[in-house]
C-alpha cells in the first residue's frame, strides 16, 4: 500500500505505508512535516489532514466535525489506510514546525552576525585544526611478488607521506570494509579521510574519491529547537543550515517535563528517540540533500545543549538533574563515535559534546561563552541567552559566574498566539501611534512580504508601545476598547495588529492578554535572576561594563523598549550587542577547531555554578519583576 | 503460537512462534539444535524430527517416507505450525554437531596438554597484563555545596588511587549509563572495570558491585569448529569451555566456498550472521551460563582464525583472497570494540584479532606458534596444524616460513562417515589382529563407555593397521571379504569396526572406502605440502629437530602409523610433540596478556608466506602422495 501525500505549497511524497500504520506514522517515517504535539494519541486534534482518494479505516475522532469529516477531513494519528490513498496536507498541519523554523544561520541578517563571531574565532587561531585530515593514496598494484594486504599498503603509503609510524594508523571498520572494493574500482588510488586521535596516531575512517567536501556538521541542540550548520572542514565555510522544532516538545516544552517523563516505563529511550530519529535524523537528511553529499560523508559532529538534552542525547538518566542536590551524570562527555551514539554518519565521525558545569548550565553556554568572546576582556561583562532556559554568564577574563532560570519558549515566539521565529514574515519591529491606537511595523524579508507572525524583538516591541500608550497596565490587562481591541468567545481579549485582509495567513494577528502575560514572565524569569546573581556575588546592576544577548529573539531587537518593559537592566543602550544563536556559533567553533574544544574545557572549569532555586530572595525578585516595568518603577527612571 | 521441544537425552524447550517460521526457523532461534548442512533448503533430509501433539502444515518431503510421515516424521525445515505443537527432537537430528562438539580444553587429556602450555606461557611473563582492570570507587555524597557531577567525581577518585591524570580517564557510554543508577542503588560505593589504553589513559568501561570474577573470552574460530575458552583475567584461571560447529558450513564445507558465496548477493552479510548470530552468540551464552554470569560482564576478547574467518568476521570482503595474486584486505585487524563487531558482551570490551600473514596463513597459525613456543629456539622446527586447512611452520629463532594446504576436515573426523571430534566415546587408537582380522581399540572416556565414532588419531591407527594386515592396498581399497567387510546398496565397501549391538549410537561403525580415500587425500596434502616447502627454502627433511603437532586430532595420534602411511616425514618417534588445539591457547595468551599480542604481532612480522598453489611442483607432489605410504616408498623405508 501507498500514501501519495500532497503537501501544500510543497512538492508530492509517495511512501510505502505498512499494514498497522496510520498516516501519521508514514509520514513520519518519512520527513513529511505533520505537528502532533500530543504525540500521536488523538487528544489535540492538530494532526488534521483531508483525504482526497482511497479509503482510511478509523472511525470519526472528536476534534472532526460532522460535515467536515464529510468533507474527507481526518487526523493522521488516527486513520489507517486500507489500500492505496492520496493525502492532502494543509498548511496548517505543520505550522508549529514551520514557525520554529529558522534558528541557523540561514537569513540574512542572522548570517551577518554569525560572519562577525566567525571571523573573530578565525583571528583567535580557533580554526584549521578540526582533527580530520585527508591522504591521497597511489599504490603499486599487488602481484605474486607482492602480496601485501590492501590494508597495510595503504597504511604504508599514509606513513610515507605523513611522516606517521606505521603502526600508529588504524582502520575503522567501516574504512577497512571499503579498502579492498575502492582500491580495485579505482585502479588503487583513492582518498583515505583520517582522524587524528589524543596520543597523536590516525585512524583511517573513509576510503573515497579524491576532490570532495570535507563535511562536518554543528548542531546546537535546544530544548524547543535544534538548528544545524553544514560546515567544509576543508575550508572552515558554512555550506548548508537547518532546523526544525525538538520533537521532544511532545513530552512537555521546559525540561522538568521531560526529566519527569524520562522516569516512566521506556522514558528515556522515547526521549532519546524523539531527538535523533525524529529531529537529527530528519534535518541531516535535508541538510545533506541541499549540499548534495550522503550523510555517510559527515566526519566530524559538534554538539552544544543545555545540561538535560545532553542527557537524554546519550541516553543518560537526567532524573538527578531536578532533585535536590541538583547532581548531573556528567559534566564532560568523553569524544564518541558517531555510531557509538546512533548518529546516521559516518560511524567513526568524532562527536564532540560541549561540556555543562552544571544541572542547569550546560553546554550550549560554555560553547556561547566562547564565541561570544568576552571571557578573554577585563571589562566586566554580562551574558544573556534568552531560550526556553534563560542562563546568565557575568565575569571577566578574572572569573566567570553563571545562573538559570526557566523562562519558558516565548523569547522564540512560543506560548505567543501569533508568535515565531525571527524569519520571513515575522514583525520584528513596531510603534503605535499614541492618537490613532495604530501600529506601524517592519516585517523580516523582502519588501511586500506580508506578515505571518510575532517574533521575541517585535513582541518586546509591540507590549513596550502599548504599555507606552497606555492601551495595557503595568500588569499587562487592556484598559480600554476599540476597534483593536476583541474578545473571543471564552472572553479573553486581544489587540488585533495586523487585519485578517492583510496578514499572510488570511486571520487577524492578535496579542492577546494571555500572550503579554506570558511574556511578562519570561522577561520577569531574566531581570530577576540577573538582579539576584549580582547580588549573590556582590555586584552591582552599574558595574557592567558590556551585555552580550543571544538567542533566536533577533538582531532587530529594540534596547530602549526591553528596558523600558523591564526586561534588561537600565543601562547605556550602546553597552548591549546582539550575538544570535551563541550556542551554534560555539558548535561551529568546537568542529572547525580542537583548540576551540579544549578553550570551552577551560572555560568551563573556570565557570561557577550559582544555584538561583536554592536561593531565598529569587522568588521573591521574580515576583517583583513580573510587572511592566516592575513593582520597584525607580530601577527603570 | 508455541513449539514444546522435547529432546532426546535433554531438556525440554518452549519456544514461541511466528506466522512464518518453520519448525527449524523457531529451532535456530532458541539454541536447539538441528543439523541442516543444506542451510534449510529442503534438499539434504538432515533435519528429521518427529510431530508429538498439534498440527504441522507443508507436504510431505521426499527424504519422508509414506509410513514414517504417517508415524508423524517430518523435516524441521518444510514444516510450519499452525497452532500449538511438540516436537521431538532425535539424537540424530543433531548427529553432526554433537560430534564435532568438542574443540576445547573440556576433555581431561586435551586440558592437560593445556596445562602445559599455560605453564609455559606464564614462565615467559605473557600473564597478568591483560589491559582490564578493576577499581573501588567509593565516594562521598553529593550536596548542594558539592554538586560536583557524578562522572566527574567517579573519576576524581579513580585518579587519587590509580595515579593517572583525570583528564585521562574516560567513560564509555554504557558505563556512563549505569553510573548514576549504580552509584544511588549501592551507596556511592561501586566498582568500576577500566580499560587500558595504548596512549596510558583509561577507559571505564563497566561500573558494577565489588567482588566479582573479572571474565574474557578467548575464541578460536574455526572453518569447522568454533571453541570458546572463559578465562577470569583477574587470575588467568580458565573457568568454562564450549565449542560447536561453524554454521557456515552450510555454505560450504572449505574456505574456497564460503569465499564464493560471500561474493552472491547479500553473501558477506549472511555468513557474517552465520558465525555471529547462529555460533557465537549461543556459545557465549553458553558458557556464560556455565560460569554464572551476564554476558555484558565479559570485558576483553581475544579471537584466533584463518584470515578467511576473520574477513567473515568483520564483513570485509574476502573476494580476493582466491584471486590472484591472492592479497588479503589485511593481515592486521585493528584492535576493535566488542559493540563495533556486534559481539553480545560489553560494548567497549576490546576485541584483539590475532594477525594473518597470507591468504591462507592467518592468525590460528601467528598465535598457535606462540603457544608452540618453538619461535624463540635455535632448533629447526616444523609446526604442523591439521585442521581443515594444514598449515606448516618451518624455522627457528632466525627466521619462520610458512604455507598452507587444503586438507579437508577429515583430521577432526569430518567427512568421514563415522567421524567425529577427540572427546568421550572415541575411537582414538586400535590395532588389528593380523590373523583374525580383529580390531582392538581404545575408547576415549570413563571405563566401561561404548563407541561412538572415530577420531582423527583412531583413523590413522585403522587405516595404518588395515594397511599393514593386506586389508587394503596401497590405494586404499579393500582388498578381500570376510564377515566385517560390507558393500551398501551402491556397491560402496566399507569395514565394521564396531558391530551394532556394541556401538553407543547402536549402528555399525563402519570405515568406507570413500572415508579412506577422504583421509588420504588430506595425508596427502600435508605431506607434499611439507615436501614443497622444504624444497623451496631449501632445506631436507634430515634438518627437522622437532616436530609440533596441532589440531583436533587429539592426544591420542600415533606417530608410527602417521608415518607408516605416509602423513608425517620418516623421522625418530621422540621429534614429535603433540600440543592440541594451539590456535585456542593463542588466543589464551592474546586474552591475557598484552604482551602475547605484541609478541603473535612480532612473530607474524617475521613470517615469510610461500603461496603453494603458485610453485609448479606443489600438484605432482600431491598426486604422489595419495598413496599408503607414498608413491616413491623409499621415502618411509
């Protein structure tokens, strides 16, 4: 049996569907983008897909009503094929997904920032020795005379070129099943991809065609995104980026969540699953697709995550990770294989995992430290990564501090009705006139582009302006009507932004109480542990001399509007730089360089852990900052 | 669906089973064995068993005959249940794999010569260095004021004791996993298993509970048997044995066939599976039982085979291993990590392979002359290893050749109708009455045990006796009648040795013409091979100081009828050395001690290979030595 599935606005995808398959396992199975944030088991009724020939067996679910079902509409997690059928899959089907997109460096303006931390990693020296090298064999082909293994005449002729011992060359297995089959293809000159081992020996881990890409691949690893970069470790270049949202996200969006569910029955292992077979395994397939190479091809993998993705990665219990005393399996993962862990590249790719220092600080922030690049200066500097996590690094080339507090997805335009990602149609910037009640916007893209959504700059933007004009209170509810201003059915109220008419979507873009409210956490969750880190380690708001904000929030983020809300520190506008996805930026490094390795090991070890949840006073801060600006106005004035 | 196995002189089995398989599909799944040298193809009638209860589905197959199919007879492999069935499984249908069941040092005499070997073998230090070690961790709790991860602090401990620098030690994946559960279950006191590295760092590879036996596995594979040693590397005590049939063998009986076969589609890959899946993996379950441990705890793995298996081995193609200029992929395996193999023990249990040093010269032989010991002499040695290849080893201390022929596995009573390995209820000596024509003979075992069959060293004290009473010619043939000499309906001849109502297995135990003329083709081969390579190097049969014999033979072998026919060179009786199963106490050796595998890598370094079947004499020779003794007698005058 087949599923033919027409995916709107995107190409048809055939597949092979077997007999105890529902649509949306197929789909699945094969990369076809359909949400299920409920995991397949009927209860969101998001998973909505029409059926347009053949017949599905499964009887009409809940979230279907009568005539639509009528109409062929079903949920893919609960109809089975029963022959031979056509699927039509709305937009709609996939637009969480979608709106998570883009957290690589794929727009342009996310590119411009990665091109600056890159060229200063490249003037630091953090480039050219990623650890994998290239070797061109030329052999005398055997005869009876000469009948040395295929195995240790090629290993004599990379000692000769080399300048190796002999014996310090191994072949992976992978390399050794190749060797006799590429030497005789190949008139017995071929390529050998080597890895340079700790003690100094080679282990010969591909036998190819001379002339290809040397490809590596980065991936930043987030609770609610993992984003990837397609890098030549020839050349250090950035050759193709993905991303796509953590299917984990379906066992809960923080990370308590999950670490609660990795202590059921088989937990672990469905987290670990949903995060390479459903998420890495998807995005290398593409990301190889647009490079044009196989994965098998992949040598090198650098990883950076927070302490608990890094965890459920390697399929490691992070159960600890949220009881008191807060204890992780492990600070330093040991350089694996690729297959060691199930990675669908080459088996003997070295993955490098940035390393945590601690339940919550991990190592998408010691890799974000390095490329963020300030633990070299004397200024005194203030890190901010705003994800689902929000860490806090302060220090200087003297020491180095850091903090954590769960700030939940809205900074990437999750828990937000109308919110994404800062990409293509995303309104990454906004001003309301005070008289008319009307917002003027700029949109992400290129011009005429109609917008799609709400992204964490323009979000900041929008409830600053608000709260500027007066339409919302400190506490973030609406004061008065309009005809922006609707109520819906359950009566929560919204602020309409953009018309159903002009919006790329065909429905009203509306911020609703529940959205600001959201937010107003998140922003509350960082200024209040910022305050409290500072006071722990006795430093004032005043002494910060640089702040560094990263994150998939976007460079069109406005300064004066986040502290006007409350949400950064008040502080000179010119002492704040926006550094994109810190965490990729570091991955990158870490597979373009050893040294960038060992320099995040340093790193790391000179890092202090500051448990905010063990300390008295952070509740109460929180409390305070969860107002616009905040309960104690005098600290925005 | 259920199969209850009730097996003739053992327990009974209950297996579950699918829609598909066959009687002999759920068999080979379960570890109870029944021979089907056609691989389950319905084309050898081997695989005879007999329906108890419930209900079989398939026809009735021509190796049936109409009343034993109504007595409910069927073949294992043309059968499928179709509800609930017992099954009985006969002796005979597993005839060929009890036989040559014993390879290993199970039987008293085989483990005393090992004994011997071991002795020597610890006199010359290779003992105690077996690159695993264990050590008490025991630490203090974690709190909030030490929240130091569990990896780290497991490794800070392993450091304070052991002296080795923390950032040398690291975890492999399955010890990481169990860390955090081992350390909670057991007080933070735990033992944890260490590998040592070729650069000095360490690898913890288990974390378990204190005390326990240390267990490796030796494995000597090969084309017919595969024998298994489970040594406790603590000590370098051997604690349980086991050997069985390589199940490859249903793709051919010699190397050259599997050769071939691997080269069909899909080919490496099945008779990877064969010795894998269908050999290794219940020999190791086996004896794991035995030993009463978890196959997960065996922490190192050193494996001896001709270069054949161990390219089967690893699936690396050994196409051109029968292609001129006959050139391995390697003669060197690198040392692996059991899970990279596929082998069902620790995953990071590192797995030596012991070095080939030709096509037809692997690492039995490279291990077996460490375990003969004759390497480090200044006498002239011959080391001859009679197993289904013969491979010789002629030198001293200043320089080693070798070659190889194709014997056949008539040595370990293969092809021989009543064949079988030296262990209980073999005919391992005999002599015949001149006048009466009566055979006397010694039986392998308790006093009081019955004859099974005939082992390799019985075959030669028949067939030298047969031929010095006038019973047969110089070719073998019978030469008059008389009550034990019987023709079979194809007019085949053959001599009883036994009669029925003496015989263990009630039959007769008969000696054919055609397994005489299987045992001087083998004679054959290793004696004119042992001519060629002299020739070639030079040397005359005079300059033989010693002579090591290897191989399932068994202790039994009797050197004046070995030489009365023609197998061994005319030499005084006190030359020869009988010294078992070599290949196995190698792989001993390379298990437990480091040095052993540097010391098997140095011999095969020196080792000069000489291809036989490229001299041009090599064919006369053989031709003339398929006689008893030898076409020119003067030879063994």
């Amino acid at each position: 049996m087949m599923i033919k599935f027409n995916i709107e606005d995107g190409d048809s995808v055939v597949v092979d569907v077997g007999k105890d398959e529902t649509v949306l396992d197929a789909a699945k199975r094969s990369g076809v983008v359909i949400d299920a944030p409920c995991g397949g088991n009927g209860t969101c009724g998001k998973c909505r897909v029409k059926l347009v020939s053949g017949k599905l067996d499964g009887e009409k679910p809940k979230y279907i009503e009568e005539n639509a079902f009528n109409e062929g509409w079903r949920l893919a997690c609960a109809h089975k094929p029963s022959g031979d059928v056509e699927i039509f899959v709305p937009k709609s089907a996939n637009a969480f997904q979608s709106r998570i997109r883009v957290t690589d460096f794929s727009g342009a303006r996310e590119k411009a920032v990665f091109d600056d931390v890159r060229a200063a990693l490249k003037e630091l020296g953090f480039t050219g020795d990623c650890g994998v090298e290239t070797v061109n064999v030329e052999l005398t082909a055997p005869s009876l005379d000469d009948a040395l293994a295929d195995r240790e005449r090629a290993a004599r002729s990379i000692a000769g070129q080399t300048g190796i011992d002999e014996d310090k060359i191994k072949f992976s297995l992978y390399a050794l099943r190749r060797l006799p089959l590429m030497l005789r293809e190949h008139n017995f000159r071929t390529e050998c991809v080597l890895r340079l081992e700790k003690d100094g020996s080679r282990t010969v881990i591909d036998v190819r065609n001379a002339g290809k890409m040397l490809p590596g691949l980065a991936i930043d690893i987030g609770t609610t995104t993992v984003s990837m970069l397609l890098v030549d470790l020839a050349t250090g270049l950035p050759v193709a980026s993905a991303s796509g949202g953590n299917a984990q996200i379906r066992y809960g969006a923080d990370v308590i969540n999950r670490i609660i569910e990795s202590t059921k029955k088989d937990g672990i292992k469905k987290l670990r699953e949903a995060i390479i077979e459903e998420c890495i395994y998807p995005l290398i397939k593409r990301i190889c697709s647009m490079a044009g190479i196989e994965s098998e091809e992949i040598y090198r993998i650098a990883i950076t995550g927070n302490t608990t993705m890094a965890h459920l990665l390697l399929a490691v219990a992070p159960e600890y990770l949220r009881l008191e005393p807060y204890v992780p399996a492990f600070f330093n993962a040991d350089e694996f294989s690729a297959g060691d862990i199930g990675l669908p590249v080459n088996p003997c790719a070295g993955v490098v995992i940035a390393p945590a220092i601690g339940s919550y600080v991990g190592g998408d922030i010691t890799a974000g430290v390095l490329a963020a690049d300030f633990y070299r200066k004397e200024n005194f500097s203030l890190f901010i990564d705003l994800g689902t996590n929000g860490e806090l690094v302060f220090g200087n080339s003297e020491f180095l501090f850091s903090c954590a507090c769960s700030a939940g997805p809205a900074f990437e335009g999750g828990e937000i009705s109308c919110g994404m990602r800062a990409t293509t149609g995303a309104i990454e910037k906004c001003s309301i006139n005070k008289e008319t009640g009307d917002p003027d916007f700029s949109i992400i893209g290129e011009t005429g582009v109609k917008p799609a959504g709400i992204c964490g700059s323009g979000l900041i933007d929008i409830i600053g302006e608000l709260f500027r004009c007066g339409i919302i209170n400190a506490k973030g509810k609406y004061l008065e009507g309009g005809r922006r201003v609707i109520k819906d059915e359950s009566g929560g109220v919204g602020f309409i932004i953009v018309f159903a008419d002009e919006s790329e979507t065909g429905q009203d873009i509306v911020l609703t109480e529940s959205d600001i409210d959201n937010f107003i956490r998140a922003k509350g969750a960082i200024f209040s542990a910022i305050r409290t880190m500072l006071a722990i380690v006795d430093f004032s708001i005043d002494t910060i001399e640089e702040v560094y904000v990263a994150g998939g929030i976007g460079s069109g983020i406005d300064i004066d509007h986040a502290i006007m809300i409350g949400m950064f520190p008040k502080l000179p506008k010119e002492k704040f730089r926006y550094i994109g996805n810190s965490s990729l930026s570091g991955a990158y490094a870490m597979l373009t360089s050893c040294a960038a390795v060992k320099k995040v090991s340093e790193i790391a070890g000179g890092m202090t852990y500051l448990e905010l949840s063990s300390h008295p006073s952070y509740m109460d801060e929180f409390v305070a900052a969860c107002f616009l600006p905040h309960t104690d106005s005098g600290l925005f004035a």
